[in-house]
C-alpha cells in the first residue's frame, strides 16, 4: 500500500512542477517517491517484482501525462489517448530497465545509469516517427526561464541532467536516513540538494546580468487574424484571408518596418506549389509589401503537387490511385519586391496529424488513421534542409512552423546556416484556450536562450509575441484577440555554445549508459557462476 502512495506521490509532483500553472521547483524531488517504492521493491521477498515495478511507475507517469496534456482531447480523442496511454507506458519501459540494471550494480552505477537512459529516452522522443518532446524534463522551466540561462551551453537537456542528479541526491539521503537512523543524514542531504538546486539559479542569474544582447535591430509587425481552425479556416478563401491580413497590417506598419508576419497555414485553401507567384496568396502579399518599399512579408501557406512520376514519389507522398500522387504541404513563404519568393516545407510533423508513423508496418493493420483536425489528414511532405529566408537588407531568419520550436538541436540548424532571429509561425487554436498554447509559447522561450536569437512569434489565435535573446517575452497579444502588434528584433550574428555542438549530453550519456548496461550484466553473470 506504501508503494502505491509513493507513486502516486511522484505523478502529482511531476505533474503540479509542469508550467504554465505549476511549481518547478517540485520537480527536483518528483521522482524521489518513485525510486524509494522501486528501492523497496527490489530489495523485498515478494513476487512478481518486475510486473510491480512496470504497474507502479505506469500510474505515476499516466497521472503526469493526463494532467498536463490532456488538452490534447480537444483536438481528438483518439490522439489524446494514445499520446498518454503510449508516452505513459514508455516511460514505465525506461523505469523498469532501470530496475533490471540497479538490482545488479552498485547504487552509484544504478544511478547513473537512471540518468543516461532517460535522456536517451528524451533524446529518442526528439528523433523518431512517433516524436513527442513536449514531457521532456527540461522544459519544466519553460516559465521560470531566469532559472536556466545556461541552457545556451547544455541546451534543455542541462535541466534534465539537472533534475535527475538533484533527485537522485535527494532519494540516497532518504535511503541512507532509513539505514542509519541519524538525523544529521537528513540535514546534510537537505542542505547538499538546495546548493544544488541554488547554485546553477545562482550562475543563471550572473549570465543574465553579465549578457548583452546584439545592438542592431528591425522592426517588425505580427498579425494575428483569429481563425477557427474547426469552423473558418477551410472555409475562409484565401481572399478574404488577405484582405483580413492586408487591414491588419496597415494598422501597425511604418516606414521603419522591415517584417510583416502571419500565421501558420493561414492561407489554407490549397495552393499549388508551381502555380504560387500566381495565387491569391501572393496577390495579397503584394499589396501589403506596397504598403513600403523596404518590407518583407512573412507567411503559412498550404500549398500541394500532383504528379505520376513513381520516381518523385517520397516517404510522405499521398496516393489517390494508379500513377497518381500527391505531395501535401505545411509551408512557409517570403516575399519582397526585390527578389523572388522564397519558400520552406515544415519538416517535424505532428504525429498522426500530419504524419503516419512506421506507415509500412502499421497502416496494414491500423488502416488511415489519420487524426481529422479540420480536414487536415494528409501526410505532409517534408524537406531535408533547415533553410533560412533572406530579407532584403540582408538579413535572415528561420521560418519555424508550430511543433518545430519544441525542438532545440533541430532549431540550431536553421542558427548555423545563418539566420540573424527566428521567426514561429503556428496555430495553437486545436487545443482551444488550455494550457496547451501557453506551453507552446513559454517552450519558445528556451529556444530563445539556447541560440541567443530574438523570437518574432505570429499565432493564429494567440499567443503572439515578442521574445528576446534572454527568453523574456516583451510584447504579447492575448489568446483569441484579433489584430497586430509592432516590435524591435535584435540582430545576432554570433553562435552560442549549443548551436555549435547540439545536444552533446545525450551522445555523452548513450555511451554512458551502453557501457554501464554491458558492466552490471557482465558482474551478474559472473556472480551467478560463484
């Protein structure tokens, strides 16, 4: 019975740490629970451990998973459920060879190897086909960004080390209190985990103070038209979108802007992609660029080709029947009166919404189960560049789009290939007014201080704002408000440590956790033979 109030113990902690409602400063004990009802677990008499272990931790990780993403439910049942029910359960999966490792090896090498193999299992989320970052630990201190300015050297995944080695600190205390009896354990573990804690906020705040962010700046406008994405959006031609845009626009712009951006998919009646320069969507952004000679215009697009080349097909074509294929879109656009439209594909898809995962092995026996939000229910179509979009004063920036700024590694990418601030264009309406566009927005934050680039942030329904290189959002316009704001973007050139070398935590730790998992089965064995 104790064992079941630790777990429970750890998923409300782990859940009421997550923003934007929570207390972070939660998470540095949240799995303490956890470990001592594992630590019982394994060193008692009772049966079925494992089956115990993997039930336990299931409860803890699915009240975590319920709690702060259940918004997922107002786009789809169906997505919602299996995001908790199967993130869940990964995670169980992590706890559980933890358990195999730490019942042969010594604590430190247990904890270790806890360590390394949930960032691996982070990392992972960041790479495959059923990508779902959004639980990684590091993004707990998406609001209470002062606390790890660091992160432009360790990326989030330095606040996932962080967490663990403060949890890990915290449960030998407990384990050692419970052996020994003595009440100077107790203190001195308390006192060695809030230095710990302290210490890194400490640091944070030195590299605040000390950081000066890039002097030259443009000014750029957001517009923010409020479409619902489940009655309008589809519904809406493109030519009331941009005559909506274009009397947005003409409320913020002046001489001095450079940067006029709209939302994610705004233009969303399907244009083709080789017929654009002649679109509605085009059209409208040539009025609102005469508005200035100097200005760029920023925008989402759906655009789509239809072809019967077999050899242009590509992982993420969509076929309507013999020879005939389509590719589907979620883009981004640039357009200026001095040079051509320049154009990006999004590239990290929303599982099941705009991605079939594994589709070789599971649509024999799933079907199309793709997600319905709005008629979107075609594979998108990817590319394999992180390109960046050249202004016409000769600065550029990354056409990020939606679930793309959740990731830190993939944004350096579209860093080094030169962009000067990035630019997120997203629609955060699925979810309706949750916690999940505000964490959608505070993650942005991170991306902020990781690659020290100013964020300009254009939604559909809101949030849109204004971020700065130390993570602070400077202007914002609220969540379902119809109209534009105006801001200055700084212009970094440099490169932070993190943009350089990614997320080198996690190469570190599967290397960390490959050799201490051969070592404890090695030591094991050779146990056994005595």
């Amino acid at each position: 019975m104790k064992n079941l109030l630790y777990a429970l113990l750890s998923g409300f902690l782990l859940a009421l740490a997550w923003p934007t409602y929570g207390f972070p400063i939660l998470i540095f004990l949240a799995f303490v629970p956890l470990l001592f009802a594992e630590f019982n677990i394994r060193n008692s008499e009772i049966r079925y451990k494992k089956l115990q272990i993997l039930g336990l931790s299931y409860l803890s990780f699915l009240i975590w998973n319920l709690i702060t993403t259940y918004w997922l439910y107002y786009s789809t049942l169906f997505g919602a459920a299996f995001a908790i029910l199967v993130n869940s359960l990964l995670m169980s999966l992590v706890f559980l060879l933890y358990h195999y490792v730490a019942k042969r090896s010594d604590f430190r090498s247990g904890a270790a190897f806890f360590i390394s193999i949930w960032i691996i299992f982070e990392n992972i989320h960041l790479g495959w086909e059923f990508s779902w970052p959004w639980l990684n630990l590091g993004n707990v201190f998406a609001v209470t960004h002062n606390w790890v300015q660091w992160y432009e050297y360790t990326g989030a995944f330095g606040g996932t080390l962080w967490i663990l080695l403060v949890n890990i600190g915290i449960f030998k205390s407990v384990i050692s209190y419970r052996e020994f009896r003595q009440r100077e354990i107790i203190w001195r573990g308390i006192i060695k985990a809030a230095l710990f804690v302290a210490l890194p906020i400490a640091v944070s705040y030195l590299i605040r103070n000390y950081y000066s962010e890039a002097e030259k700046t443009l000014e750029a406008v957001i517009l923010q038209p409020n479409i619902d994405p489940y009655k309008e959006k589809y519904n809406v031609t493109d030519t009331r979108i941009g005559e909506h845009l274009l009397k947005l626009s003409r409320e913020k712009i002046t001489d001095n802007t450079a940067l006029v951006v709209a939302p994610e998919t705004v233009f969303a009646s399907g244009t083709v992609l080789n017929k654009f320069p002649e679109s509605e969507a085009a059209f409208y952004s040539k009025q609102i660029l005469e508005q200035s000679p100097n200005l760029n215009f920023l925008s989402g697009i759906s655009m789509y080709e239809r072809f019967n080349d077999p050899e242009r097909v590509a992982k993420q074509s969509n076929q309507l029947g013999p020879m005939d294929w389509y590719n589907d879109y979620n883009s981004a656009f640039l357009m200026n009166q001095q040079s051509p439209p320049q154009l990006y594909h999004k590239s990290k898809l929303v599982v099941g919404v705009e991605n079939f995962p594994y589709q070789s092995i599971l649509k024999p026996i799933l079907g199309d189960v793709m997600i319905d939000l709005g008629g979107t229910v075609a594979m998108k179509t990817t590319q394999e560049e992180r390109a960046v979009f050249e202004l016409n004063n000769g600065y550029s920036t990354a056409p990020i789009i939606c679930y793309e700024s959740v990731y830190g590694e993939y944004v350096t990418c579209y860093v080094r290939n030169g962009a000067d601030f990035l630019t997120i264009i997203t629609n955060d309406a699925w979810w309706s007014d949750t916690q999940g566009h505000k964490q959608h927005l505070n993650y942005a934050k991170l991306r902020a201080i990781e690659t020290r680039r100013s964020i300009v942030r254009s939604a559909n329904t809101g949030i849109s704002a204004f971020i700065n290189e130390k993570g602070d959002i400077l202007e914002t316009l609220g969540y379902t408000e119809v109209g534009s704001i105006r801001g200055e973007v700084t212009l970094n050139t440099e490169e932070t440590f993190y943009v350089r070398h990614g997320d080198y935590i996690a190469r570190v730790s599967k290397f960390l956790a490959a050799f201490l998992f051969l070592f404890a089965v090695v030591k094991y064995e050779r146990r056994k033979r005595r």
